[in-house]
C-alpha cells in the first residue's frame, strides 16, 4: 500500500523508513529505525528529488507510481549520491526510460563507478546558480561540497521556498506518519538523534556546512527538506541555530559530561564520585558514561554537546586503556574542538594515563586542559577528598569564565 504525504500542493513525499537496519552505514546504532526520504515535485514537468536505500524500493516505487498517476517521469534530480539516496537510479532509469538525470560534473562520475554508466544521453550537468524551469516553478541549484561528499549540491524551489537540503538538518529515526518536525516533540523525542547524525556523519565538515548556512542565508526559505527525518516547516529557526552551534563547534550546553574507562570499579567510583561534587557546586546537566558500554557515536554527540568534559582512565599495558584512546582518536578524526577538559588517571603501579591523554588531547583545536587533575593509585583514598574538591573548583570556576 502506497504511503504518501504533500509537502506543499505541488511536492509530495514518497519515501519510506527502515525499522529492520540496526547500524547505519554498519557503524551507528540506529534503535528507532532510519526514513530515507524522496519528494516528487508535480508541475508540467514532474521531477524526483532523490531515491532511496535499496531495503526500501519496493515501497518507495509503488509510492512513486500512485503520485505519478500515469504520467512520466521528466527529471530525477541527484543532490547526493551515497547509496541509501542514490541506490535506485539504475531500477529507476530503466522503469521511466524517458527520464533525465540532473547533477554535476562530481555527480555523474560517482554515478560511473557505482553503475558502470554516467547515463551519458540523458545526463543534465548543472553548477552553482543554473537553473531548471519545470512550469511554474524554478529550481535552482547550490554547490554544497563536504557537506558531507564532494558532490553534494541542494536544491530550492523559488515559488514554494523549498529548500531540497540533502544530508543536511537530517537524524536518525524512523518517520512515523508524522512527517513534519511541528508534529512531532522533536526537542524530547528527536534532538539527540539529529546531533547524533550531525556530529559523527557530518561532525567534521563544520567549515563546509557554515559556507552552505551563508549562502542558504540569501534565499528564503519556508520548509527544509532533508533526505533524513522530520521536514521543517515552522520555527526553522530552531534547527538553523542547532547547526549554527555544532557547525563552529560551540557547546549547546554550560554543562559537563565525565567520561570514564575502568576495568574493576575503581575509575567508575571515583568518576561518581566527581559527579556528585559538582552537582552539590551547582552544576546542572551533568552526564557520566561509561565509554566501554556506551557507543562511541553518543559519546561524540555529547561531546559536542557540553562545555566540558571529564576523561578518567586507567594506564593498561602502560598506555591509555584502549576504549578511551579509540574515543580520543575519533575525536580528532572529527575535529571536536572548543572544550575545557579535566582529567582522572588510575594506575597500580605506573600511571601516566592522563600524561598520555593530554598528549592527544593538544592535537585539538582551542582544547583547554586544566592543570588540575586526579592520580589514583588502585583505588581513591579517603585523603584525596581535597583534590576531588579541587577538581570541582576547577571545573566550576572554568565554567564561571565563559
């Protein structure tokens, strides 16, 4: 059964999600599924903007058919050609031989490689500010590269003020008839999925995503697209300004997240330990994760998030435990940067944890690293309680300053 909404009165939503997918791009935990969205535009030329994964074609053609009606299919507009957007071009070409192919010059030789074709005779290339006229609308075409392939372009309707935006404001989760993000309570229910997506598929292209904001700044815009999640229709400026933070790598919240690594319990209790003295300080939002149970993508996320961050670790085999090195090196595969970090170090014998850490952590950009910080020999001691006091005052007095 075909299942379709409108956008607008001349653009339509045909994709579908996937609640059997548990690892988007076999790496991110994806509980709540994932929507692979596609939207048709019905004018005197009908166009498709973007396919979708091969796991939903079944539903996604016959949605296509039922909106189509029996016309054909003039255009097929590629903003981005991974392949949960791009994997039905082939199946697509052959079932509406009539259709063209709009992307640009990046475009059509990813399509190369992934087919063994650039559809060469029925290729339309377009770049920055072409234009395409399909009746009484007019869709022009923006560059986005890195946003977060080289290829990547948008799309915006002039006379509906669509912005067709890619990977771009997109999130994990599947859609669940509620399309739009105003029917959803996207703050409660959505928000850590959408950072989630941003920060580790699109985390390190910051600088990429701000020259897409500036020059989305110059069209306006009444409803975001984007080829994952809710459409935003109303109170664009909500997720504008989530991107404007996590694009130039502010933190969302004055708030501290400690993470720890512990093989027996030790580094865990004193981490609890730490948490509970800068709650009794005043601070508010604080989160403790554990990086060996929790998956690397949310630790990313809630990095981004916070101000701060706490990283207790015990030495193994005489360098950082491994969990915590792999989150410190993912780190600056994505270019995590503007925080103030606090460290925790345990070792038996030889602990030089945290000399290591900040070793790693000064490979980052506008990192502060707090003199202060918190040896434990085995297990915490009962005369430490001064310099886990310290810690906090540190902490809280780092936070006062910003």
């Amino acid at each position: 059964m075909y299942n379709v909404r409108k956008v607008t009165e001349d653009i339509v939503w045909v994709g579908a999600s996937d609640r059997r997918l548990a690892l988007f791009e076999n790496i991110f935990p994806i509980p709540r599924g994932v929507s692979y969205n596609s939207y048709v535009l019905l004018d005197e030329k009908t166009v498709l903007l973007d396919t979708v994964d091969a796991s939903v074609a079944g539903q996604f053609f016959e949605n296509l058919e039922h909106v189509l009606d029996g016309r054909k299919l003039d255009y097929l507009i590629v903003n981005h050609m991974e392949p949960d957007h791009c994997a039905m071009i082939g199946d697509l070409v052959r079932r509406y031989p009539e259709v063209q192919v709009v992307g640009n010059t990046k475009t059509f030789g990813m399509i190369k490689q992934f087919f063994g074709t650039d559809f060469a005779e029925r290729a339309v290339t377009v770049k920055e500010g072409d234009t395409l006229a399909t009746g009484a609308h007019t869709l022009h075409f923006v560059m986005a590269p890195m946003v977060h392939w080289p290829e990547v372009m948008v799309t915006y309707d002039e006379k509906d003020k669509v912005l067709f935006a890619a990977d771009g404001f997109g999130t994990f989760g599947a859609l669940n008839g509620n399309i739009f993000a105003d029917e959803v309570d996207f703050d409660r229910d959505w928000l850590d999925d959408a950072r989630r997506y941003y920060t580790n598929i699109v985390g390190k292209y910051g600088a990429s995503v701000q020259a897409l904001l500036k020059k989305a700044s110059g069209l306006e815009i009444a409803v975001i697209c984007p080829l994952h999640g809710p459409i935003w229709r109303e109170n664009l400026g909500y997720i504008l300004e989530k991107y404007q933070k996590w694009s130039t790598y502010e933190a969302e919240d004055q708030a501290v997240v400690i993470l720890y690594a512990t093989m027996y319990g030790n580094t865990a209790s004193a981490a609890d330990a730490l948490a509970g003295r800068l709650a009794a300080k005043g601070v508010k939002k604080i989160a403790v994760y554990d990086v060996s149970n929790t998956h690397v993508s949310e630790l990313i996320s809630e990095i981004f998030r916070a101000s701060h961050v706490v990283f207790a670790a015990p030495t193994y085999n005489g360098g950082i435990y491994p969990v915590m090195e792999n989150l410190l090196a993912d780190m600056k595969a994505l270019a995590v940067q503007n925080k103030t970090v606090a460290l925790m170090e345990n070792g038996t014998w030889a602990p030089t944890t945290a000399k290591q850490m900040r070793e790693k952590l000064a490979e980052l950009k506008n990192v502060t690293i707090l003199d202060t910080q918190i040896t434990i020999k085995s297990a915490m001691a009962p005369e430490q309680e001064g310099q886990l006091e310290a810690l906090a005052d540190a902490i809280v007095a780092s936070m006062d300053k910003q």
